[in-house]
C-alpha cells in the first residue's frame, strides 16, 4: 500500500505547485494504509502578522462540518434518542408549515426542498453580517413554502443541517456544541476541534482571505452564530488526521452503520442521488470515493476517502473559492495511477440531440446549458463547456474528458438531467420558458 518515496515526493510536489502563490497558506496530507505520505503546511496563519501555518492551526471547515453534524445525529439515532422517519415538528416545536411532511431523513440527504437560507438574495453580505440567534436562523427560511416535495429530488440545503443541530439540542436537552464533542470530536481525539464562536479565544486561529485583483484581501465578515452545525465547526490538520484514523479503524462506529452513511439516497422515484447521511459519495474510474468540500468566506477544506485504495486526502487553506477539485483529482491520479475509463460511442438518431438542448437548473441556481451541434452534445457549467458523445440515447460523455458523464432521466415527471464529474455533480430540472 505504501507509495514509493519518489511518487510521494512527487505528490507532496504537486501539492506545493496547486497552493504556491493562489492562497496565504495550507495544510495538506496524504495518507495511505494508514500511514500519513506526507503531511506539509504551507504559507500564512495570519498575513499581517507573518504567522506560518503549522499542524494545529484552526481553519474553519465551511460544510465539511456536516459529516460530523450527520455522524452525530446517527449515534443518537443508534441510541434510541432521535428517529430519522420522524416529521422534524417533533423536535422543534413551533416549526410551521411544513414540520409534518419534512423528516429528519430528508435533513440530512437534502431532500427536504427547505429553501437554503444562504442563497437568499439578502443574506451575502447583510444578513450574514449580523448575529443571529437560533430561532431567528429558523425563521429566515422556515415560512418559505417548500421548493418541491419532500423525498422527490435533491438539492444542497444549509437550511437543513442548521435545523439538525438544533434537532440534536431538542433531542438531547444540551447544547449541539457539547453533545459533538461529546459523541465525536473527544472519543477521535479531535482535542482542537470546536464550533467556532466570533467571541471565544481560539488558539491558533487562522484568519480568512479572499484573492483581490492586486493580491489577497481580508474576508467579509460573516457571524459565525449562523453556519454552526451546516459549516460553523473549525479543525486542524492534527485533528483531521486523528478523524481520518477514527473512520479507517471504526472507532466511533460499526461496519453497519458505516454502510448506512455511505449509502446514496433513494429519490420517491427510485432515482438515487451522489449524497448518503452527511457525505457525499463518488465512483472515479472504479473506484468508490466519499468525500466532502466545504467553502466558506476566506476558507476551503475538503477531506476526501477512497474506500478501495484505502486512501485519504485532507486539504486546508484560508483562502475562500480555493478549486480543490483539481488538485484533489490530480493527486488520485498521480498516486493511483488509474487508467481512464474506455467508451464505445454509439450512433443515435439526429434529433435526439436537438431534443435535449436546454437549460436545466437545481434550486441553487446551478445551470447546465444543453446545445446541439451536430449529432453530439455541447455541455456548459462552471464556466467549462464540453463536446459530449452518444453511448446510447440517454448517456453522454466528454470527448475531452472519459470521466464527464451527462445522464438523461427520461422517467420522471420533469425532464432532468445529472452531469457527473470527478469529485461532483449536478442534477438540474429543464426549465420551461
């Protein structure tokens, strides 16, 4: 399982060349059988102060926070204390509208179609700026109506792992804080691991950056007495090392309920979504790969396992919108040297292409535009555009990239369409003008 210490030179290289000059500073590891390959830090804490990043500076995780939020919602589950099928009405009283149809289930798949209260139009920079108590975090999006029914699509919600840590709250009749460190942060030995409040003294603390035109910028502020359980947790390195060996010798939990975490969703329909219980799940060139990013103002973490190789990748930097993806799939490809998947291209009729051109978006606003050219597929999202080829009428993939997928689920109420790509995917609805 060990690398030979060329290829790991190599990696922790390629590393360096991803971060060098794109963010203040990092912390990254590699580890392989459970032996680390290399665990380097890189650049700033703090700018202003010259501060070198080591392996117990904090970074806040963003949304690599819900793993944990989700691990902690199943050991209560598995103790009895919290029903996943249960309406969320039960644990938060008060809740209106929709606390009889929505479940805890729904919360923690992103099934629930609760608006995601940070992609409301006055949160950036207003809303987020100000502190906000729990019920007022509620209550930003509770009375929306919902953007679809519970159980029938997916779409990320912030909205939804917020209201678990107040479900575990409820539940337990203690703080989510203390019932995390209770049931995960302390049994792994994630001694500098925390929810992060603006007020407490956190040693080690690395302060947030976003790239400026003539160089790195402070963040916007952002309180963080609203991300919480959704992304309010900060970590180190040391900790998430201690996580990572926490997950590979189940020492927090059983095989079973492993399976369960790591299990993709099952839409009403039948469809499955790339999201288990708090982790999202990939397959890179045979290989079954879970992970979760997180991005926040002035921070990006991913922590990413791939189950077959028994591999892992933590990466860290104070610098919001750092493409993790990338780096984290030139790093797999370099240390597994996996060979690209082998396509046969199929001949389909002409105006099947045609007849999927489009514009198909998720309840995010994320967008993949569909045009026709020629019998094939252009595919545009993120700023990227792709010359897609038949395999058969309903499965596409890039002529350029073997690992874009484009799938068309032709069963379903609503014409819909998933674009897999390494590390991600989006599933969008066609929208009718």
């Amino acid at each position: 399982m060990m690398l030979p210490a060329p290829d790991a030179a190599r990696a922790a290289d390629l590393m360096i060349r991803h971060v060098d000059g794109r963010v203040p500073g990092a912390a990254f590891a590699l580890v392989r059988g459970g032996q680390p390959l290399f665990a380097d830090c890189y650049g700033f804490a703090d700018l202003e102060w010259r501060r070198p990043v080591t392996a117990t500076t904090v970074f806040r995780l963003a949304s690599l926070s819900k793993p944990l939020t989700a691990l902690t919602v199943m050991l209560l589950e598995q103790d009895g204390l919290l029903d996943l099928d249960a309406p969320i009405g039960d644990y938060l009283p008060g809740y209106p509208g929709h606390a009889a149809k929505v479940r805890v289930r729904h919360l923690l798949t992103h099934t629930s179609g609760i608006p995601n209260l940070t992609r409301d139009p006055g949160f950036a920079g207003r809303a987020s700026r100000i502190d906000h108590t729990d019920a007022e975090v509620r209550a930003r999006f509770a009375g929306q109506p919902l953007q679809f029914e519970p159980g029938t699509r997916y779409c990320y919600s912030n909205s939804g792992y917020r209201l678990l840590d107040m479900i575990v709250a409820g539940a337990t009749g203690t703080p989510y804080a203390e019932v995390l460190a209770e049931r995960v942060l302390t049994p792994a030995g994630m001694h500098d691991t925390r929810v992060l409040s603006d007020e407490a003294i956190v040693p080690e603390r690395a302060r947030g950056y976003e790239s400026g035109p003539d160089g790195f910028v402070n963040a916007p502020y952002l309180s963080m007495t609203i991300p919480k359980g959704a992304g309010g947790l900060g970590s180190t390195l040391q900790d998430l090392l201690r996580f990572d060996h926490a997950l590979r010798e189940a020492t927090l939990f059983g095989e079973a309920l492993q399976q369960r975490l790591y299990t993709p969703v099952r839409l009403s329909g039948g469809r499955t979504e790339g999201y288990g219980l708090g982790w999202m799940l990939n397959t890179y060139r045979g290989r079954r790969i879970v992970h979760h990013p997180g991005g926040i103002e002035g921070f990006s973490a991913v922590y990413l396992r791939i189950l077959d190789e028994d591999t892992s990748i933590i990466m860290l930097t104070n610098v919001g919108g750092f493409p993790h993806a990338p780096a984290a799939r030139e790093l797999i490809d370099t240390v597994l040297r996996l060979p690209p998947p082998e396509h046969e291209s199929a001949d389909v009729a002409s105006a099947t292409p045609a007849a999927r051109a489009g514009s198909y978006t998720d309840a995010n606003d994320g967008i993949v535009e569909i045009t026709a050219e020629r019998g094939q597929l252009l595919v545009s999202h993120a700023d990227a555009t792709h010359r897609m080829t038949p395999l058969d009428p309903t499965t596409y993939v890039g002529a350029d990239d073997p690992d874009l997928v484009l799938s068309f689920h032709d069963n379903e109420p609503d014409p819909a369409c998933t674009l897999r790509y390494p590390l991600g995917w989006i599933t969008g609805y066609r929208v009718v003008r």
